[in-house]
C-alpha cells in the first residue's frame, strides 16, 4: 500500500450547535481534543504532509493544532463557504509551500473523533487496489435523515453522485447508505476538478462531493468503501453527541483495558482515558475515574471512587476514595480513604 501524499483535516467550521465559547474540535473527548484524535489518526497513515483547514476562532483551533502536531501545515479558509473550497485553500496552501499533489490525498474532519488510522489506511489500500480516482467512506443506517445519500451505478457498482438532503428527490431520500464524508483523491484530478466545481445547489456552496461526480463522468473509478462501524465516522455537532460519542469511546477503552488482563468491576461508572496504561491484574473498583497520563502498575486495587491525574502508580497499591494528580505513588502504597494528594 501506498502511503498518502497528503492527509487534509477540515476544521474551519463555526460549530454554533455546541452553544459554547470554545471551537467545537477543541472539545475534549476521553482526555484529547476532538482534533487531536483526528490528527492522531491521519497521522497513523504516514502522509507526506499533513494539513489542516482552519477559520473560525483561527487563533485558538490553530495553536490546538500545533499542541498535538507541530509539523502540521496550517492552511485557512476564505469567505467561499463548502467543504470543496477548503480543500482547494488546503491544495493552494500545499502548492504555496512547494509540494507536489502528484499521488493519493485523503480528507477527513475534525469533528470525526473515533475515526482510526486502521480505518483510514484500508481506505487507502482500497483506492489502490481498485485503481480509484475518487473512493469514499460509506455507511448503512436506519434513519439517513440530514445525510448525504450515495447513489450507486447499477452495473458497476461505482459510486455515481452523492446528493445532499436538500437537493435530494423524494426516492433519494429513501436511500439508506450515506456518506461518511471521508474522501481519498487522486490529487493532481481533485485539484483540476475543483476549478469546475460551482455553488449551483440548494446552499450556495461549493460541494466536495461534486468532484466525485465529475470523475464519474469521465468514466473514472469511483470507489464506494463500506464502513460496518458507524460510530468510526459520527460526528459532533453538539454536546448530546459529544456525550454519546465520549461513552463509547470510554466504554472501548474499557474493554481493550479487560482483554488485556485488567479487571473493571462496573465499566459503566468508570471513566479511562485514551493515554492511560494499566498493567495486568489490577483490578478498578466503580465511579472510578483515570486522566491524563496516568499509569498503574500490575496488582493495584484502584478506586471506588478515586481519581488519578497524571499518576504514576507502583506495584501492588491500593488506592481507595482518593485524589491524586501528578504524583508517584511507590510499590505497595496504601493511601488513606478520602485524601487528596496533589503536587
């Protein structure tokens, strides 16, 4: 497989549905931002350049991007709204810089924590092994509602267009595979095909997703990719989805913590997350909550109801009804119940 030419993360939106002072991709979901997970994840793929499109609160979402990943090309938006002019401000960026477009460019979000680098590189290896201009990221669900829906070649099975809710016919919107809006492009036709592409739709903007039809039209392979784990590609709009979408990330991290060897009496009330390491046989008690870059040693009672930030936790400890952050508790320390150990 082929490793990307370019990963381009979107993140210029205003995200007035969170209702909060804060950009909506700083938003933290199980101890990282909602952009750091998805600079984490384009970052698992090994592109030659990684780029983010920011414009609202550019400030603050920009130096949250360089705090994850200082090598990250920061390339903004203008006034022209869509997810196709951010690319193109991206794509300019690249060519401003001097790189090269030649080769495969993957787009994803900002907004789109779960999304993995496993999943990003089977899109990849997809695009390759079909010999894709455009391949995209699809999924089935019950209700499609306020999605794209994709419309697929009857013969081929290509992917022909992807029609918007609000342009969508009333038999288009019966449709059940939606767009995930995870793109991979040959970038030398995405870059020529977004000269093309106006803002003749229902929104006024410009569609990332009229690129795909352009190459269909040109009898390019259009890729579909179906994704079986919705939940890789939800994104967040508001804070209901914020705290479903941080219960399930929490509920896996839960499970990966079990099945490599650590017992969680009650996963439901106990919150881990994504950088802490438990070793084998410890065991966590309920209403639990582990932070940061907490680590915890093999054989370790932990909880209920502690919290560990940034703790270093040695063998054998027993740590019950505590709070502890940034310290490093020594082997076979019993701490007394309700105390605050703090430095």
């Amino acid at each position: 497989m082929t490793t990307p030419t370019a990963v381009i993360v979107l993140a210029a939106g205003a995200g007035t549905r969170m209702k909060s002072s804060l950009p909506k991709v700083v938003h933290p979901v199980v101890g990282r931002s909602m952009i750091g997970h998805a600079l984490h994840a384009a970052a698992g793929t090994h592109p030659d350049h990684l780029v983010a499109v920011v414009r609202h609160q550019r400030e603050l979402v920009a130096a949250e991007i360089l705090r994850n990943n200082p090598d990250v090309i920061i390339a903004d938006q203008d006034d022209i709204p869509g997810t196709g002019r951010a690319v193109q401000c991206a794509l300019d960026e690249l060519l401003r810089s001097g790189h090269s477009l030649s080769g495969t460019i993957l787009v994803t979000y900002g907004d789109v924590p779960m999304l993995d680098a496993d999943t990003l590189n089977a899109l990849v290896r997809s695009h390759d092994e079909r010999g894709a201009t455009v391949s995209v990221l699809t999924t089935i669900v019950d209700d499609p509602t306020g999605y794209g829906r994709i419309i697929r070649d009857e013969t081929s099975g290509d992917v022909c267009r992807i029609v918007e809710q609000k342009d969508a016919s009333e038999a288009e919107r019966q449709i059940r595979e939606i767009n995930a809006g995870i793109y991979a492009f040959d970038g030398e036709f995405l870059r020529d095909a977004l000269m093309h592409v106006g803002t003749n739709n229902n929104q006024g903007e410009v569609y990332l997703t009229d690129v795909l039809a352009q190459a269909y039209q040109a009898d390019r392979v259009t890729n579909g990719v179906v994704l079986d784990d919705q939940w890789m590609a939800q994104g967040c709009n508001d804070r209901v989805q914020l705290a479903e979408l941080a219960a399930e990330m929490n509920r896996r991290i839960c499970v990966g913590h079990m099945r490599a060897g650590v017992s969680i009496v009650d996963p439901s009330s106990t919150w881990i997350e994504c950088d802490v390491r438990i070793d084998v046989d410890t065991t966590i008690y309920p209403n639990t909550v582990l932070r940061g870059r907490t680590e915890i040693a093999t054989g370790c009672e932990i909880g209920p109801g502690t919290t560990l930030t940034n703790a270093q936790v040695g063998p054998g400890c027993r740590v019950p009804a505590a709070w502890v952050s940034n310290t490093r508790l020594e082997g076979d320390t019993i701490v007394t119940p309700f105390t605050s150990i703090e430095r």
